[in-house]
C-alpha cells in the first residue's frame, strides 16, 4: 500500500483534538444467537430506490480477488462518479484485509468454535497492566513464602531384623527362642503406642514452644499424672519481680515470682530458671497429651519395610534437623528395647510354665510305674499267659487254641450249606428230575465214593442214550433198556444214597457245634489281667514319654532365656542431617511467579469474554450483522497538541469511510445519511464533522446538519453558531437562510442544532423537516446529519426514517453491544437502511490494523 502525506490545515486539526470523549452509559445484557443481518445498497441507473433487505446467516458471500482491492485516494470534482457495483460484492471494506466484505454465516467466515489466539493476546494486550500487577503480587507472595517456609530436613535410620530362625539351618546353632514377630508385625509394633509414648515422654513432644529462645525456660518443664492439655502463655512484668501464666483466652491461672514452681495446680512440674526468665520475657508454648502427641508422631514417622522383611527403614522430615535425629534414633533404640523386653518376658513365662508342666508330668509317671508295680506283685502267683514268639521271615504266629476253634467254625458251617443245597437237589427230582451237575460240585457228595460212582454211571448211560437216539427210535429195545436202567437211578439209586448222606453230613454236624460251644467256652474264660497289665503298661509309657518331653523343653527355654537375644537391632543410626532434602523457595518463587500470570491471563481472557462493549470488527460484522465502513484510529495528545502522523492517519481513514460510504449508498441522487451511534461519548459527531469535511475536500458541496437538538456540539468543533439553528427553522422562527452557516472550507455548509426545546422531537417529525431535506437535495451532493444517540430518544429514528439510510458510529471499548442489538433491532422494524458502521478510536493493531492507514 502506498502512503502520501498531506499538509494538515490549523483547523481541521483543531476539530481533531476537539473529538468528544464524553463516557458511554453500559445498559442492556449481551444478547446471543441474535439474527444477524447485512444491509446491501443496490445502484439503479434511471432512479433510486431505497429499500431495506435482510440477509440471514445464509446470504450471499462476496468473492473478490486480492487484485480487486482499490487505492484509498482524494474523491475530486473533476474525478468521474463511482464505479458501478458488481453483483459479487459491495466494494466493502473487510474485517480482515481491505477487500469486499462476505455476510456473517457466509462460508468464508471463520468459525466460532475455533480458539481466536489473536483476541486472547488483544485482551492480554489491554489487561497488561493487571497482568503485570498479578504476576508482580504473585511473585512478591512466592519470595514472602520462601522466606516464612523453613527448609526441610529428612533424618534417616536402618534397623535390622534377625530371620535367622526361620532359616533351613536354624537348628545347627545355638538353642534359642523362635523368632517373636512376623515380619510385617514389626511395623505394627513401631508405630505402638508401647514405643511411641516413652519416646514421647523422653524427648517432650507433648510441648511445642512458640518461638525457638523459650526452649531455655522450658528446659525443666515435666508433666504429672494428671494435667490439662492446652496454650499457655507465661510473662514476667517489666520488674522482673513477677509473672502471670495465663490459659488461651487470657484466663489468670497463677501469678508468683519468679523461681518457684509454675502451674502445679494444672498438672505442670516446671520451675524455669530465674535466668531464663528476664524482665519483660514472655514464654508461649502448647502442651498436647502424650497419646496425641504419639499419634501425631506415628503419622509423620515413614517406616518401609523391605521385600524380605530383614530391614526396616525409619525416615521423619522437619524443620529442625537435631531434633528430628534425635527421634529417629529415640525410636529406633526403643523398639530395640521393647522387643528385648517382650522377648524376655515370652521367654521368663514360657519356662515357668514348663517348669509346672514338667512337674505333673513327673507326678503322672510316678503313679503310672507305682500301679504297675503293684499289679505285677499282686499277680505273681498266677499262671501268665504265655506268648509264641514269632520266628524270623514269619508273618505272624498264631495260638493253637485260636486255630482250631475258628477251623472247626468254618467246617461247621461248610456241612450246613453242603446239607442244604442237597436237599434243594432231591426235591427237585419230582419235578424236573435229577440235576446232576447240581450234586456233582456239593464237597460233601464228592467226598462220597458210591454217591460219586452212581453220579458217573447215570452219565455214562445218559451219553449211550444219546448215541443210540442218533440211529435208533425210541421204541428200540436197546434205547427202552437204557431209559429204565436211567430211570431207576435217578429215582430210586441216587436219591437213596443223597439220604444216607444227609444223615452222615447231619450227624457230622451235630458233633462239630458241640466242639465249637466248648471251645468258644474255653477261650472266654482267659484271665483279664493279661488286659490289664497291658494297659498298665500303656500308661508307663505314655507318662514316661511326656516327661522325657517335657524335660528337653524346659532345659531348651532355661538356655534360651539365659541367653536372650533381641530379635533387631540398630544398623544405621540416624546423623544430623545439615543438608535439606528440598529447597522450596526456588519452586515457590516459581509458582508464585507462574501461578500470577496464569492467573492474570485467566482473568483478563475472562475480562474479555464476559465484557459488553464493542472492541472487535467480528463483533459488528458477525454478531450485529453490519458492514464494516471504516475505522478511526485513536488520536494520541501529546503536550504539543495531535502528533503530525496521527492526523494523517485520521485524514487516510476519514477518506476510507468517505469512499465505502459513496459506495454503500448508491449513485442516484444525493447522498443522504443520517449518523449517529448506540449511546454518548461514542463520537458520532467527531465523524460527522470531520466526515463532511472529507465530503468538502473531494469537491463535493456538503451540507452538514446538527441534529442533535438536546445536546449538538457541531458549532464548537466548526466554529459556528448553535441558533439559530434546526430547530428555530422547524418551529418557524427563522427563514432556512438564516440557518445555513458557511464554514471556513468553501464547499462545506453547516446548520447548528438550534435552540433547546421540549418539543423537538415532534419538530423533527413535522413537515418542514422533510421539506428542509428535498430543498436541500436541489442544492447540495452531500447530506450528513448528526442525530442524538439511539438510546436518548427517537430523535435518531426520525431523521433516520426521512434519510432512508443511517451510519452507525461504533465506539471501542465505549459502545455497549447489549445497546447496539436493541437499538438494531427497532431500526429493523423502520424503513431506514443501515448502511454500515464506522469504527471510532481504534488501536491500529490486532484485528484493526487491516482497517488503518500504514
């Protein structure tokens, strides 16, 4: 872009510095998902018509080409009218580089989820004054932390547990006690209240002075059995001569001189020094129970235990690093202590009761050998039973008498089942006839030889019958010989010798019963003493074992107990530790460092999502729906007045809006354009004036009307005369010459705002407004008329129904946007066509930089 620089006038640069700073009035809420509307200017080459359209989020999009960006020049007389408006776009600046402006919803704008980086580094940009204040706060509160925060020591010590007992070589040692604990009960026994409280007591944890110079006068401080817990505060008056204890709340608990005894009543055993006690001394400490103090204790104490369970490491962290040493190593040495203690007396009771054990041991097995004794005596003089010994390779050796009788049982009971089952044979005969294989496997009827030999003939004759069968009839005289020969010994032969039999086998019976009764007799009259010497015996010997039993136990726990070993011990003792474990002021300079900035960045992104006023093109082109005309950077005032270079730009961007709104209005006619913006101070009529005098410099005659008539300042900036003015011509007071002031610039005529009147808004409704502007049309090429703002009246709405079209003045960081839409939204329902917006006091950076003179 090329750049040329122009001779700024004395008065036109005085209207410069006299731009109205007046603050705006916030009102209204943020409104969103709003429709969004484009107003779009139509060039007719016969008339003009001026109509409004709506475009939706989904109107037509302007597609132009880089090339078809224009240079911002001077509009002279000479210079022909603008160019005709192509159907692609209006010719509109854009919010980003200059070209032809695309409706919001279009598909070339941006999108709203995306993250905006280029707003959040505006907003920071803004803010930074906040931010440097909340980094500066955040950095003063790390360096006052690191000063209060005391650096913190670790003091560390190893105990090592003895497992040699559970090892598959224990018993090759020395006789001792098994181990006492599981490895993991070690842990449990650490952090007991057994070892904790005399730590406790031995160091004075219980007491917590408050400042490091009392721990002289607390030196002899000891607690009796019974006190009461609490903040004490002891000070001695400016003589020296006595002191006041007093309990939290400044309750006088005892008043005395110094050098006896302080708070006896309360349970405190405490004489300070006189030395430690000087005039004006105050000595403030915290006295906790014991037990709260151990268990405060066991939740800083760090105890690890190894995966073998043979070392245990002990870790406490604090300020003070003597003292933290000292704890580790009270407690450590008291562990060892308590588990000597707890195995000695495991040990003392465990060879007590074995020794009471082993006594009615001895006691059971003197009267077990007595009873025996006194049986065998008793029973010297009678026959013993006499045992077989049982020879070598022999399974056992049984008695004689044992095996005949139990022989004789089972022979009896074999001719029994031999005598039935014949009989079921032979009452079978009738019937079926005789079964011969039935007798033949009976052992009583194969130890009868005739029994036997007519079983074979009856088969022998049965196999001749069958021989004969296969070549002869049944009424062959050999085959009928046969069948009586069967005949008789089936019916008559073998069954008289299966009787005879039976009476054998019966009688056979009848003696054997007769031996077993006899014999059953003779074994039941064996002597019980045998049964009871054996029991006896039994006792002896089970009295004699527990004893031997008990015996090795108790001399094992009488040698154990002589030789008690505890179970840990010290490895590592604890050193003073002189470097600490972590330096935290460096991290807290840090945090307070990052944690300010973090938080002021956090909050000025918030400051800026949740603030309402106007400081984005995207704001106006998306949100409002409005094209972008232009944008006036912010003027910086120096002590010499406008810098030269800043004028320029104004001037540049005064032309810029001057070209977008030739553009954006159309060619038919005069151009007329009623300016205003949403509320005061926005600078609506800053650019009005300074607007028409663009309009003058191109040569074209301007009329420039204040209508503002509650509170118009266009005279002050062009140095004329507020009456008569408007209003005294709508009222009917002056003719329209008397009106119509000529300026310091030839082409550029002014109408003052008039008189104040209560009734002026029905004056700018009445007829001769509308005349004032179609004579005025016959006159002049530029109309601009500054209204009031949208929110003072319907004064804006008026004129902007008479021109047809309206200029909205946005100003940043000043407009309210809540305003804007409200305002916006009853323009939507008049016949005004919103033309555009002109962006007033800008920052030519960030997103402006694409609207400002380079």
């Amino acid at each position: 872009m090329w750049c040329h620089r122009h001779r700024v006038d004395p008065v036109h640069g005085r209207m410069l510095q006299r731009r109205h700073t007046m603050p705006s009035r916030h009102c209204g809420r943020r409104r969103s998902g709003h429709e969004r509307r484009v107003v779009h200017s139509a060039r007719l080459v016969a008339e003009l018509t001026v109509s409004r359209l709506r475009y939706w989020c989904e109107s037509h999009p302007d597609t132009h080409s880089p090339s078809s960006r224009a240079h911002v020049a001077d509009l002279s007389p000479s210079e022909p009218g603008p160019q005709p408006v192509a159907s692609a776009g209006l010719g509109l600046l854009d919010e980003r580089s200059g070209y032809s402006m695309q409706p919001y919803g279009a598909p070339g704008a941006p999108d709203d989820a995306a993250v905006d980086w280029r707003r959040y580094w505006s907003a920071i940009v803004r803010y930074r004054w906040w931010v440097l204040l909340g980094t500066g706060l955040g950095l003063t509160g790390g360096f006052a932390a690191g000063r209060l925060l005391k650096p913190q020591y670790r003091a560390q010590a190893t105990v090592w547990i003895d497992a040699a007992n559970n090892r598959p070589d224990a018993s090759r040692g020395p006789i001792r006690q098994g181990q006492l604990l599981e490895p993991y009960a070690w842990v449990d026994l650490l952090q007991s209240y057994a070892v904790l409280d005399d730590v406790v007591r031995q160091l004075r944890l219980y007491l917590t002075p408050r400042a490091r110079a009392d721990s002289l006068a607390l030196s002899s401080f000891d607690l009796a059995e019974r006190f009461r817990p609490g903040s004490y505060r002891l000070a001695v008056d400016q003589s020296g001569k006595s002191f006041t204890l007093t309990a939290s709340g400044s309750i006088v608990l005892q008043r005395g001189i110094p050098g006896e005894m302080v708070g006896s009543a309360i349970g405190f055993r405490w004489t300070p020094p006189a030395a430690a006690l000087p005039p004006g001394a105050i000595v403030s400490f915290t006295l906790v129970t014991p037990r709260d103090a151990a268990q405060r204790l066991s939740e800083d104490l760090g105890v690890k235990l190894d995966a073998n369970g043979n070392f245990m490491r002990l870790e406490l962290a604090g300020t003070d690093p003597n003292i933290i040493a000292a704890v580790v190593n009270a407690v450590a040495q008291r562990l060892v202590a308590v588990a000597a203690e707890l195995k000695r007396a495991k040990l003392t009771e465990l060879t007590r009761i074995l020794n009471d054990q082993l006594a009615t041991a001895a006691r059971s097995l003197r009267d077990a050998e007595g009873a025996l004794e006194k049986f065998r005596v008793n029973t010297i003089t009678l026959p013993a039973e006499q045992s077989t010994p049982v020879a070598p390779g022999l399974e056992a050796t049984r008695d004689p008498g044992f095996k005949n009788f139990f022989e004789m049982r089972i022979e009896r009971e074999q001719l029994r089942r031999d005598r039935e089952a014949v009989r079921r044979v032979l009452a079978q005969v009738a019937d079926s006839g005789l079964a011969v294989a039935g007798l033949e496997i009976i052992g009583t009827v194969q130890r009868s030889t005739e029994l036997t030999e007519a079983l074979k003939e009856l088969t022998t004759k049965q196999a001749e019958l069958r021989a004969l069968r296969y070549r002869y009839t049944d009424q062959h005289p050999p085959v009928k010989r046969l069948e009586a020969d069967m005949e008789t010994l089936e019916r008559r032969t073998i069954p008289g010798l299966a009787g005879a039999l039976l009476e054998e086998v019966g009688t056979r019976e009848q003696v054997l019963d007769s031996l077993v009764r006899s014999a059953g007799r003779e074994l039941q009259q064996i002597p019980q003493r045998a049964v009871e010497e054996a029991r006896l015996r039994r006792e002896v010997a089970i009295a004699e074992n527990l004893y031997t039993t008990l015996q090795q136990r108790y001399e094992e726990a009488r040698l154990a107990e002589a030789s008690t070993i505890p179970d840990v011990r010290v490895l590592d003792a604890a050193d003073v530790p002189h470097q600490p474990m972590k330096n935290t002021a460096p991290r807290l300079i840090l945090l307070g460092l990052f944690g300010g900035l973090g938080l002021s960045l956090v909050g000025a992104v918030m400051l800026d999502r949740f603030d309402r006023h106007f400081r984005y093109p995207h704001q106006v082109t998306r949100e409002m729906g409005l094209a972008i005309l232009g944008a006036v950077p912010r003027i910086k005032r120096g002590h010499r007045g406008v810098a030269p270079d800043d004028a320029h730009q104004v001037i540049e961007a005064l032309r810029t809006v001057r070209l977008n709104l030739t553009h954006a209005y159309g060619s038919a006619g005069p151009l007329l354009v009623t300016i205003t913006s949403p509320g005061p101070g926005e600078g609506k009529s800053f650019v009005s004036g300074n607007l028409a005098r663009a309009f003058a410099d191109a040569g074209q005659r301007t009329l420039l009307i204040d209508g503002d008539s509650r509170r118009g300042v266009l005279h002050r900036l062009l140095r004329a005369v507020r009456k008569p003015g408007l209003t005294d011509y709508l009222a009917g007071v002056v003719p329209l010459e008397a009106v119509v002031q000529r300026t310091d610039h030839p082409a550029l005529w002014f109408i003052g705002s008039g008189s104040r009147k209560q009734d002026a808004p029905e004056l700018l409704g009445a007829p001769a407004m509308a005349q004032l502007l179609a004579s005025a049309r016959a006159t002049y090429q530029v109309i601009l008329i500054d209204s009031s703002p949208l929110g003072a009246g319907v004064d804006p709405f008026l004129l902007g129904t008479l021109t047809g079209s309206l200029l909205l003045v946005l100003r940043s960081g000043a407009t309210d946007r809540d305003l804007a839409h409200a305002k916006l939204d009853v323009l939507a329902r008049l016949p005004i066509r919103v033309l555009g917006a002109v962006l007033n006091d800008v920052e030519p950076r960030g997103a402006y930089r694409y609207y400002s003179y380079l």
